[in-house]
C-alpha cells in the first residue's frame, strides 16, 4: 500500500492506494518544515487513527509539502514520518512538484499554485524549473490566501472597508485590533491565521471592492511568478488552489491583461496526483 500526500500549509490531504484500484481519503493539518518540526509531525499523526492503523502496512509514502524546497527542510518532514511508517521508504518534494504532476497533460505547462500562499514553476513532462523564488507571506505570496488575508485585516483596522462589509466583519469574528495584531505577531502560524480569512472575501466577493482587490492581487501574481518565462505566452498557465477556482472570473480578467492562456485550473489537486503516479511512477512497481 502507499499514501500519496499533497500538504499545503493549512490542510493536507491523503490517498491511500491498495493496489486493488481502491483509495481511500484522510486528512490531516498542513505539515510546512518552516513552522513544524518532526516532533509535531509524529503526534499529529499519532491523534489520525485511520492512518496510524495503516502505517506498518505502508510500503512508501509519497509526501509533497508547502517549504520542502531544501535538503534541510525536507528531512524535519522526512523524520515525522519515518517515526510513524516504520517499513515505508518515505520521499519527501515540494508541494510545487505535485502542483506540477497534478497539472501535466502532456504539453509543457506553468504549474501554478495559489493557496495559503503562492508559487509557480515551468514543467515540460522531465525538468522542473523556477525563474523566481517563492519568498513566503512577508515578502511574497501575491495573489494568495495569506496576500489578501493582510489586505483585508490592515483595511479593517485602518477603518478602509465599505461600512457594510466593515459591520459584517464585526459582526462574524468580534476580533479587536489587540486580538489581531495578537494572532499575526505573537501566535503561531500566523501565515494560516491570515489565509483563513478568505471565506470572508469570498462571501463578499460580488462587492466591487473585493474584485477590483482579488483583480488586481491576481495581476501582481502573474506579473511576478508567469512573465519571468520567457514562453509565457507559448504555454498554458494552469493552477491549483481553490482560489484560483472561487474567483476564476477575476483570474481570467487578470491573464487577459497579459496575454496568458489559462489551462486547467485544479481545486483539489490530489486526484490528479494520484493519477499522475499511477500512470508515471507507480506502473512498475508491486503493492
């Protein structure tokens, strides 16, 4: 048996492979090296009975997580989980190389993530590459949870929302400035504190005040991480994340004004994971 494994910073979600063409699906919390260490990873672990169950059984498990981009990191990860799948030999990528297995149909293709945070690469079905660093929810993630998260805190605090959305906001999180500034500076994993905001802005999102803001979020995001190709407008763009999906409509307006053509667009991009190892990787292997 194998887990196949696509972890952002938030959630990460599971498949369980048998070798009878049966998948079974869990979940967990998003495991990121940058804010969890081994030690976290294995009591998480631990506290999912379906899959610490399974885990002798295992006989490899394929994990892709949001800051695996280095040896380093990738081995906090790699020692949570070899701590739980005891006989499994455990590989641990990027979540930008699932993003881009997920998004290969054949052609060359800009896989691009748009989650908790953001990132792209070129794929052309063997080399994977990076024009530019992602450079996390400080300095970088355009276009993501956490990058519209901060836009929509610092502009409740600075009294800048329309009053309704304002009120509304008030009214759904009784949080204070002292609440806020608490969670994003004090408390952990403030870069999933800020995303989880989105389902606000997405309740919202028929408001000119958010398209004109998702709009142009989107815009900054292809013109960092889609024109540092130099093929940009030679391949499709494809993207994977459940915001790109919810506000597709604001994605296409923003690659229009690029020129891009947008390929598949991937809410869950764990199904096409599997799919990808079953059909490249998996195939010459025995469960």
């Amino acid at each position: 048996m194998y887990f196949i494994v696509e972890s952002g910073s938030t959630k990460s979600d599971w498949v369980l492979l048998d070798g009878k063409n049966n998948q079974s699906f869990y979940s967990t919390m998003g495991f990121n090296p940058y804010f969890h260490s081994s030690d976290l990873i294995e009591i998480e672990l631990k506290r999912n009975k379906d899959i610490f169950e399974v885990a002798s059984q295992i006989k490899a498990v394929y994990f892709y997580g949001a800051g695996c981009s280095s040896v380093e990191l990738n081995a906090i990860v790699e020692e949570g989980l070899k701590r739980i799948f005891v006989n499994a030999d455990v590989r641990v990528d990027h979540d930008l190389l699932a993003c881009a297995y997920a998004t290969y149909n054949g052609k060359p293709v800009i896989s691009c993530i748009i989650g908790t945070g953001s990132n792209s690469c070129f794929f052309d079905g063997v080399n994977l590459s990076e024009e530019v660093p992602a450079l996390g929810y400080i300095l970088g993630d355009e276009g993501s949870g956490s990058f519209f998260g901060k836009q929509l805190i610092s502009n409740f605090l600075y009294h800048r929302l329309p009053k309704e959305i304002e009120q509304d906001f008030i009214d759904v999180y009784h949080l204070t400035k002292d609440d806020l500034i608490d969670h994003v500076y004090k408390q952990p994993n403030a870069n999933v504190f800020i995303a989880s905001f989105m389902p606000f802005i997405a309740k919202h999102h028929s408001n000119d005040y958010f398209k004109n803001m998702v709009r142009e979020g989107f815009k900054r995001f292809i013109d960092v991480h889609v024109t540092c190709y130099a093929n940009y407008k030679d391949v499709e763009v494809s993207f994977v994340g459940s915001i790109a999906q919810i506000f597709e409509t604001e994605l296409r307006e923003a690659a229009a004004a690029y020129d891009v053509t947008i390929g598949s667009l991937i809410q869950r991009p764990a199904d096409a994971l599997v799919a990808y190892h079953q059909k490249y990787i998996l195939k010459t292997q025995t469960v």
